[in-house]
C-alpha cells in the first residue's frame, strides 16, 4: 500500500513537474512566437503522435461519440481551446512562478465550480484553507504588496487570463464527470479533445496571422513546440491517470501543491529569474493551503454516509 502509494505520489509529481515546464518554455517561446500561435502548432503536433492511437479507439466507440457530439464539443473548447491557449496568452504579461502560484489553486477552483453544479459543499475549514492558499498566491502574485497587481499599463492582465483559464479547466473537469465516459478508451476520448480543440483554436493563429509579423515556429523554436506538444501534453496527462488509478485522486491532487514550487525552481534554473522572499513565503502558504483543503476533504468525503 505505502509503495502504491509512492509511485502514484511520484508519477503525479513528473506530471506537474512537465505542467510547470510548459510555462517555462511558453515563457521563452513566446519572447519570439505569438502565443496563439504556440497554441496552435502545440496541439497541432500533439494530436499528429495521438491520432494513430486514438482515432481507431474513436471509431470503434463512434455510436457513443455521436450521442455525446455537442457536449463532448463543449468540453474540447474548454480544455484544449480555452484553458491552454489562455495560460499561454497570459504569460505574455506575467510569469511563470505567478502562473504556477495560480494553478496550484485548481483543485479548489474545482471544488468551487462543483458545488455551484450540485456537487457537495465546502465546509468552513476548507473555505479557511482555501483563503490561505488564495493569500498565498496573492503574496506570490504581487510580490508582498497587493496594490501592485493594479499599478502599470498591463498589470493584471496576466492574472484575469490565468483566472479565466483555471475557471475553464474547472468547468472541464466537474462537467466531465457527469458525462457517462467510464466505459470509454481514454486515448480515444484525449484524441478526440485534442483534434477538435486544435481545429477551434484555427480562428485565434487566423488573428495571429493577420496582425503578427511572426505565425509559423522557425528555427530552434521547433524544439519548443516538440516539447510542449509531447511531455506536457501526453506524458503529463498520462502520468496523472496512471497516478490517479495507482493511488488516488486525492493523492494525485496533492501533488498539485508542488505546480508553484517547480515553477519557481524552474524559473530560476532557466529563466534566470529572480523569487523574492516573499513569494517563497507565498508559495509555502500555496502548498499549505491547498494540502491542507484537500486533506480535510478526503476526511470529509470519509466519512460522509
């Protein structure tokens, strides 16, 4: 059990670990390529490695397909679309160390959405702990001073999108669960999110083109796009089944908490950046706000009747 346990707690880390690098070298790509262009040749090449794999399992479950065709619409423009393109966008104004403090957040955007859609509530602890882990992504955010966040011509930009792509994903996620999709190949099902997710992020390159002098990967920055299109887009995703089926959803979104501390090592490894003392505060106050809201809600779900 304790093993099981280990290896799930693992295979999650390597996920976030791929999830923190891809704001990493988005960082760096988007110095030279437009975001939604990075979007565009990402899930472009993502779906090229899934599609071999993929397609003959959406074909063999094509009748489920049809039955769930707008829904399953819906959720590609929510997760592949929307929340990816949006991370990116937004690490044109702010950085990656901020981005990992917000994702970290994503389990109790989760937990919010889900109650909003008739999924069980919050308890008081963990609206407290969930107001530390808030607290400590603001302390990452604006460096210890709030105000900052509103000060300059572009300040806040960033963090709106980040809100907006954590409030997408979030939507995935709790809508995702009332689909009836037990019985379905998840290759297939990741295939599917990812082609038709790359076909509508068509119109956003379409607005790259027409206003940048840059939309097509040149040079070096095809290694950019390998990277981003295969670790964290399949190793990652299959890293957090493998790790959610060996151990638990709970353990899997534990290991959420290490998304801002990757990203600032990261951050300071190949960006160079510098991580005040008070952001490492802030992401210490992350981790602890978020383990310890999903520790008291494992306790909750326990025992619930």
């Amino acid at each position: 059990m304790r093993q099981s346990v280990l290896i799930a707690a693992a295979l999650a880390a390597v996920a976030n670990l791929f999830w923190a690098a891809n704001a990493i070298v988005g960082k760096a790509a988007i110095a030279s390529l437009p975001a939604f262009t990075l979007s565009q040749f990402r899930w472009s090449l993502a779906f090229v490695f899934l599609a071999p794999f993929g397609i003959p399992r959406i074909l063999r479950q094509r009748l489920w397909y049809r039955q769930n065709l707008l829904a399953l619409i819906a959720l590609s423009v929510l997760s592949v679309t929307f929340y990816n393109t949006l991370q990116y966008w937004s690490l044109e104004y702010t950085e990656p160390v901020k981005v990992g403090a917000m994702l970290a957040l994503m389990p109790l955007s989760i937990s919010i959405v889900s109650s909003v859609f008739g999924g069980r509530r919050q308890t008081l602890m963990e609206w407290v702990m969930s107001a530390v882990a808030v607290t400590g992504a603001m302390t990452v955010v604006t460096d210890g001073h709030p105000l900052q966040v509103f000060s300059g011509q572009s300040a806040g930009v960033g963090e709106v999108l980040m809100v907006l792509a954590i409030t997408s994903w979030a939507l995935y996620s709790v809508l995702l669960k009332k689909m009836p999709h037990q019985a379905v190949d998840m290759i297939g099902l990741l295939t599917f999110f990812v082609g038709i997710g790359t076909l509508l992020i068509l119109p956003f390159w379409v607005f790259d083109i027409v206003t940048e002098p840059v939309f097509v990967p040149s040079g070096t920055l095809w290694w950019s796009v390998l990277f981003v299109a295969v670790f964290p887009s399949i190793v990652s995703f299959m890293c957090w089944n493998a790790a959610v089926k060996i151990g638990d959803a709970t353990i899997a979104g534990l290991m959420v908490t290490s998304a801002p501390l990757f990203n600032a090592l990261l951050s300071i490894i190949f960006l160079h950046a510098s991580i005040s003392l008070a952001q490492w505060i802030g992401i210490a106050v992350v981790i602890v706000g978020v383990a310890g809201a999903l520790l008291i809600s494992r306790r909750t779900a326990a025992v619930s009747p």
